[in-house]
C-alpha cells in the first residue's frame, strides 16, 4: 500500500471520529477500529503504555479498565494528550491523564468497581506512535466485586459484543503466555464473531514469566493452536518495574534483548516485540480501512445525504440579520396555517395509521357520537305515557275530556325538544378539545422557537374557546327556536287521525310507538363476544349479531347462514356488568324482567365488546329496540300507577295512545333536523372560523403579543442540534474529499489463507496441550553431538534444569522464512541471519523426535 494511505486514512478516521463523537456511541461503533480484547490482568493496558511510551492508564489489582477508553495515536512534533470530554485542554503531564481517566469513569460508574459501556475519547500525540485507533476494553471477569452486580460476567461480555461484532472492527485478542492458551476467553470470544479469523490478530504476553525450561515458541511460529493473522509476542513491564518507575524506554530495550537472547524466541526476535506490533497493527489497520473503504464511502455519502435537506436550511443562517427572523415567522406561520388545513380537511402526506384525529375525529362526532347521545337520552316509555297522562288531566281539569286535548301533545314536545340541549352541547364541547388538540399537533413544528410555539397556541386556543361559547348560544337559539312553533302541518308529520287510527290498532300491552313501521327493520349488525358462556365450554367466543325491533339472533359469521339462536325481546332489559380482573372486555348483560332463563339455562347472557364505545353503542340500538337500562325503580309502584292510569279508563288510554303516537312522529322530525343543523352550525362557526383566523389574523396578534426577537429567539437544543448538523456536514464533506484523493490503483496486502483453527470449537471438550507442556519432552531428551566441529556456543542467558543435558545453543527446527524445510526429516534448517552479528556453526543432523508435537 502507498505512503499516501498509510499517511491519510488513519487520520481520516479520527477525523471522523471527532465528528461522529456529538453523534452517540452507536456512530463510533461503525469507524474502522482496533478493539483490545483479554481476560482480567492480562497486560492489555501495559501493551497500549508501550505503544505510547508513558505511563498514563490507571493501575491496580481486580478489574481497573471499567469503561471502554478509545485511544487514538497520532504521529506528531509535540507530545500531548486531549480528552473530548475536556475540549482544548492539552495534557502535557501523562500522571495528569491518568488521573483524569481515574476521576472521568468514578464520575460515570461510581467509585466502586462498577462498569458502563459510555467510551472515553483520548487522543495522545507523539513523535513516538503509529497512527492507530484502538479500544481499551474491561477485562474478562468471573466473580463480581464491590457493588458489581451479581451478572458483571455477562454484562461485560455484551459490552464487548458492542464493539467486536461490528465488520469494521478488528480484534487485538490479547493472552498471557502462562496461561493455557487453548481455554483463552480472548480467542473464544473472536470466534464466535469473526469464525472465519479475518479480523483476529493474536498477542502472547507475559512471556518472560513462563516455567522455566518452558516457551511459547510453537504457538508464536503459528503451528500450535493457529490463526490466520498469526500471533506476536511481547515482555511488558512486571509489577515490580512499574512499582520502581522502570521508564517503558529502558523496558522495550530489556524487551529486545529477551527476544535476541532466548534460545526459543531469537530466530523470530525480529518478529516478536512491542514496536513490530505496532508497526503491524498500523499496516493491518489501514488494510482494513482500505479493504471497507467502498461501503464506507456508501455510508457516509447515505448520511451525506439524509441531513443534507435540514443543513440546506442552516447553511445561510445569519443570527445578527433582522430580516432573517421576519422571514422565518413569516414562513413559520404560513407552515402552520397549511398543517392545521390538511389535519382538518384531510391530506394524503403523513397520515396518522394509530388513531383517528382532526377531521376524521370531527366526522365521527358529528355522525356516530351525536345521534348516539341523542339515542341514548331516550326517554322511558312508562314515565313517558304517565307524564302523558298527568298532562291531559290536567287540562281537561275538573270536567271529563270528551277529545284528546292538543295542548298535551305540546307540552310533552316541548319538554322533549329542550332534552336535545344536553347531547348538542357534548357535541360542541367534544369538537372543540379536538381542534385545541390539532393545534397542539401543528405546533410541534414550531418547537425550535418555544416563545413563538407557546405564544401561537395561546391565542388560537383563545380564539376557539371564543367561539366556542358563540356557537353554543348558537345551537341553544337552534332548540329555542324549534320550541317556539310546534309545525303541526308538516308534510312528515302522521297527524291526529292517522295517530288515532294507528292507536286503535295497537294491544293494550305498552309497545313503541311507531314499532309496526320497522316490525322487521335491522336496527344493528356486529361482532359480539359471548363471554359466560364461553367460560363454560372453556373459554369466550365471538358471534356475528344482528338486532331487530322483534329480536337478537346470532350466527357463526357473518355470512349469517349458519344461525345459533334467536332471543325474541320480550320483557328484556339491559344492564352493565363490571370488568373482570384480568378482562380487556369491555360487559353488558340482558337478562329478563320475569325472572325467566334468557338462553337455555342462562339466567343472563353477557356479551362483550372490545370498547366502552362498542357498549354504548349497542346500549343505544337496544334502545331502539325497546331494550331499556335496569333502573332502581319499584316495579310494583310502576304496576299500581299502570293501573290507576291507563287500566281503570278505557278512553283516557286511547288518547295516551294518541299522544305517544303524535309524540313519537313530531321528534323524528325534530330529531333529523337537529342532526343536520348542529354540525352545520359547528362547522361554520367554529371550524371556518378558526381556519380563517389562523391564515388572516394569526400573524397580527403574534406582532401585538411581543417583541419579534422575543418570539423568534432559538432554544438551546436547536441552537446546538444546528452546530452539530453543520460541523457534521462539514466532517462528511470532508472525508468524502480525502477518501476521493486517495488512490484507488493502490491494492491492499491480501488476508492470509485460512489456517485450521478447529481448536478453538472444542477448545471447551478437549482443549490441545498448553504451550507450558508442549515444550518440556524437547528439554529433557538427550541431545547427539554431531561429529564435525564446531565454534564455541554462545553464552546462554536461561540454561535448561535438567540436571545430565549438556548446554542448548539453539533449538534447530523448521523456520518461517523457510517454509519448505518444515518437515523434521527432511533438508536440515538453515539458521537465519542474527541482527548484530553472524549465527555460530550449526551441527548438521535433523532434529530429534518429540511425541505429540506436530512436524
């Protein structure tokens, strides 16, 4: 890959990261990055101290990295650090680092080894670093301490699946060499993520601290347990060095003669090492950002493109221009006039799916709610004949009535016409909490200039309540003028003798009026539930209903084929039923006057709807239907008053009859003309009104109400939200303009082939022997001396213990650079060139047999 890419992508992301930051985490997680992954103690945060060359991350025993510290290394003349938490402060002193890291994850997680998954952004610049972006993540935990709950194990592990599992994300899996290698949480959990090891990059440490007569060196040539990214090996800092203040300068010199001076590890030393590792996380980093620079590309342009519409608005925001907020109100005004326009009229652009609202809720009132209120006042029939009665004999007075006086018939009207007060009041009030709503919907687009949201939704809501109160004198004068002329020549209206004559042929027994008109008339249709009988048979089911004036049949559906049963209406009443516990039905029952079994052997049959509305809905039909609400009256007294009224006088029931029947004619009348004149009269002096105030007047009463800088003045959030929509337009731009330079002829260093790593799938059955193991049969066999001569050996720093074995100059073997001398039996290895001076003489006899270690 050229230096131009090694130079710019890197840096790139950083970039990119400052201007994701204001984002949220969920934008960082999709940067190319390096994420540190290893169990507790592990040496992940000495590996980092390394690449740094300072002391600054925190230090202790137990878990001490307790949120995740992204760390971004940048090539530079001057050496210091900066937190995104503490803008333009430049930390010079790194004790001053690590004591902010200390105070910054106590402020978050508290002081007593909690965890949280919210990052820390260090950047640290330094002649001596690599370009790099890594993640410093918690350890790898197994038993809660402190106030750490009791699942930190997991909580832990899915924080780290936060940030491995993203495809830009490579993994550091960090494992110290005195542990098995083969149970590594580390490599465990990269697998499960990264199953084919293309993201995966293997770090040995502590190997300094192994048994002696021990060494990782299979596992380090990639032959024991490998991966395709192959493994580096490092010596950090003991616990002692860092105690004494041992400077990192002089640990990577002690790191360099370990890896020159052992036996096992020489041939590689130039392989092995903190500054190499470095050097390959760099060269693997940026092949990474170079393999997923096209979907990155992809991504940024879609975000590029998804803010592009808002920032269009904020690109020539003037805040000093006066004619900007003039302009903005004069738009913003204009914006809401149109939204409460559609929400009333109806718009096919972002349609409500979740609920009824604005005209479509004002329709329902004005044709479902209202003639159901008006239904559902419906007078009673019994108090209604005895209000009849009490009426002619009063007229009639001392002197016996030989006609049916028509000063009774209205007088009952009257008093039925003013009872329509009650549900086209409702109606107004009900219309009136719904524009007030729609207004409070309009307005939210106006939440960027609260002073102006709270100023426009003050006086419009004024306004409706104004005219609230118009309208509802309006709709009184409506009934007060239906009540100041009874219109007896109607064309609709059945008159005197046709109420005679129908009356004549009615039984004695008390019916509704005008029920032989719709004797097979469908009052209603719908689904209803059964509900006690379905506990019965193990559970509620649902029916399709149809009312008549004579009967309640249901069938299966509502094909209505397939009839279940008819319930005639006789002597039935209704009442309400409460909910159960558990029910979302909303209960109703009809049960008879009688004492009698409604259905079978049901003294009441309870049915459900899915809504109190759905109740009263049907309440109302019934009704219709001459099906009345259960009301505490005295039976016994409404049987007396039948009697003395209607049963010991012949002929004052004919002309009660009479009545009821002019009665029953005169209000549907009345009845349809009040249904259509209140919505018409709402609309026209609420509804139009209000649109009309919004689009003429609107604008005036804002310029009267305050100051326009009062009302135009931003709040804090959008004064923010457009910084931040700006900077990351900008950042967008600008990596889109870096990534187009880059040159694309340039190929990125392919992936390695695939290694077998089925090890690491049934690692957890019958893990391989540990590099601790693997080495020691080597270290204790007898070694033959060649029989040519040799130079003297070089001095061995760790000779092996066992006692009898002569001294090991080097272990001979199959080299990496060599890769077609692997096999034990075959050419004898070449020894490689030493850094600083020529290898000695090397004995020419193949390599001695070692059971179990692969050839």
């Amino acid at each position: 890959m050229g230096n131009r890419e090694m130079e710019e992508l890197i840096p790139l992301v950083n970039r990119l990261q400052d201007a994701f930051s204001a984002l949220g985490q969920s934008c960082l997680l999709e940067l190319p990055q390096i994420a540190v992954v290893g169990g507790q103690s592990a040496g992940k945060s000495s590996v980092l101290e390394n690449f740094v060359g300072r002391d600054f991350l925190p230090r202790g025993s137990g878990i001490v990295t307790r949120r995740p510290l992204v760390l971004q290394l940048v090539t530079s003349k001057a050496e210091y650090a900066e937190f995104l938490h503490c803008k333009g402060k430049k930390f010079t002193d790194f004790d001053e680092v690590r004591h902010e890291i200390e105070a910054e994850t106590d402020r978050v997680t508290g002081m007593n080894k909690g965890i949280s998954s919210i990052p820390i952004n260090l950047r640290v610049y330094s002649p001596h670093v690599l370009n790099l972006t890594l993640i410093d993540l918690p350890g790898i935990t197994k038993v809660p301490v402190g106030d750490q709950p009791p699942d930190i194990e997991y909580q832990i592990r899915d924080m780290i699946m936060q940030f491995i599992t993203r495809e830009n994300c490579l993994i550091l899996a960090v494992t110290p060499a005195n542990t098995d290698l083969a149970n590594s949480d580390a490599l465990k959990l990269a697998k499960e993520v990264d199953p084919q090891g293309l993201r995966t990059i293997g770090v040995i440490t502590k190997l300094d601290l192994m048994d002696e007569g021990t060494d990782a060196r299979d596992v380090l040539e990639n032959k024991l347990l490998p991966l395709r990214r192959g493994y580096v090996g490092v010596v950090n800092r003991s616990q002692k060095d860092i105690d004494g203040k041992k400077d990192i300068k002089a640990a990577m010199l002690a790191e360099r003669k370990f890896f020159l001076s052992h036996p096992a590890y020489r041939h590689i030393a130039d392989r092995m090492g903190t500054p190499h590792l470095q050097k390959v996380l760099n060269q693997q980093l940026t092949n990474h950002i170079r393999d997923t620079l096209p979907n990155f590309r992809n991504k940024l342009q879609g975000q590029l493109l998804s803010i592009e519409h808002e920032v269009e608005a904020y690109k020539n925001f003037k805040p000093e221009d006066p004619t900007r907020k003039t302009k903005a109100l004069l738009q913003m005004v204009q914006q809401f006039a149109v939204d409460f326009e559609k929400r009333i009229e109806g718009s096919g652009d972002q349609v409500d799916t979740l609920e009824l609202s604005g005209g479509a809720k004002i329709n329902r009132i004005f044709h479902e709610r209202f003639p159901f209120e008006i239904v559902k006042m419906e007078f009673n029939e019994k108090e209604l004949r005895r209000e009849i009665s009490y009426a002619i004999k009063n007229i009639h007075g001392i002197r016996t009535g030989l006609f049916t006086p028509d000063m009774a018939f209205e007088a009952i009207v009257k008093k039925q016409i003013v009872k329509l007060k009650g549900p086209s009041l409702k109606s107004v009030d009900l219309v009136m909490q719904e524009l007030i709503n729609t207004v409070k919907k309009c307005t939210k687009k106006l939440a960027n200039f609260p002073r102006l949201c709270e100023e426009t939704e003050r006086i419009v809501a004024n306004h409706i309540r104004e005219r609230e109160g118009k309208t509802k004198d309006q709709v009184l004068l409506l009934i007060d003028i239906q009540v100041s002329y009874i219109n007896t020549n109607h064309e609709d209206f059945i008159g005197f003798a046709n109420a005679q004559q129908r009356s004549s042929q009615v039984h004695k027994k008390s019916t509704i009026g005008n029920q032989e008109k719709r004797y097979e008339l469908v009052i209603r249709k719908g689904w209803l539930t059964v509900s006690n009988i379905g506990i019965m048979k193990g559970g509620s089911k649902g029916y399709w209903f149809v009312l008549t004036a004579e009967s309640l049949c249901w069938y299966k559906d509502d094909e209505e084929k397939e009839k279940k049963y008819m319930l005639p209406l006789d002597n039935l009443k209704v009442r309400d039923v409460e909910k159960g516990f558990m029910s979302s039905k909303h209960i109703f029952a009809l049960f008879n006057t009688e004492q009698r079994n409604v259905y079978k052997d049901y003294r009441f049959l309870e049915l459900a709807c899915d809504s109190q509305e759905d109740v009263d809905s049907w309440k109302a039909s019934l009704l219709r239907a001459g099906v009345y609400p259960d009301k505490s009256l005295n039976n016994e007294n409404d049987e007396n008053g039948q009697a003395e009224n209607f049963s010991m006088d012949p002929q004052l029931e004919r002309q009660v009859e009479t009545i009821r029947n002019l009665v029953d004619s005169y209000m549907s009348i009345i009845n349809k003309c009040i249904r259509d004149l209140i919505p018409k009269t709402i609309m026209h002096l609420m509804i139009n009104n209000v649109k009309d105030f919004i689009n003429s007047e609107l604008l005036a009463q804002l310029y009267s109400s305050e100051d326009q800088n009062t009302l135009m003045e931003e709040s804090a959030e959008q004064a923010q939200r457009r910084d931040e929509m700006l900077r990351m337009y900008q950042a967008l731009k600008e990596a889109l303009v870096i990534i187009g330079d880059i040159n694309t002829a340039t190929v990125s260093t392919p992936a390695p082939p695939p290694v077998d790593d089925s090890w690491l799938q049934h690692s957890r059955r019958s893990p391989p022997p540990s590099p601790t193991t693997q080495r020691r049969p080597t270290l204790s066999a007898p070694l033959t001396r060649p029989t040519s001569g040799r130079g003297p050996a070089p001095a061995i720093p760790s000779p092996g213990p066992h006692s009898g074995a002569p001294p090991v100059p080097f272990r001979p073997g199959p080299l990496p650079p060599f890769p077609n001398s692997s096999d034990s039996f075959g050419t004898p290895p070449q020894v490689p060139s030493r850094p600083t001076r020529a290898p000695p003489s090397v004995p020419r006899r193949p390599p001695p047999a070692v059971p179990g270690r692969p050839s």
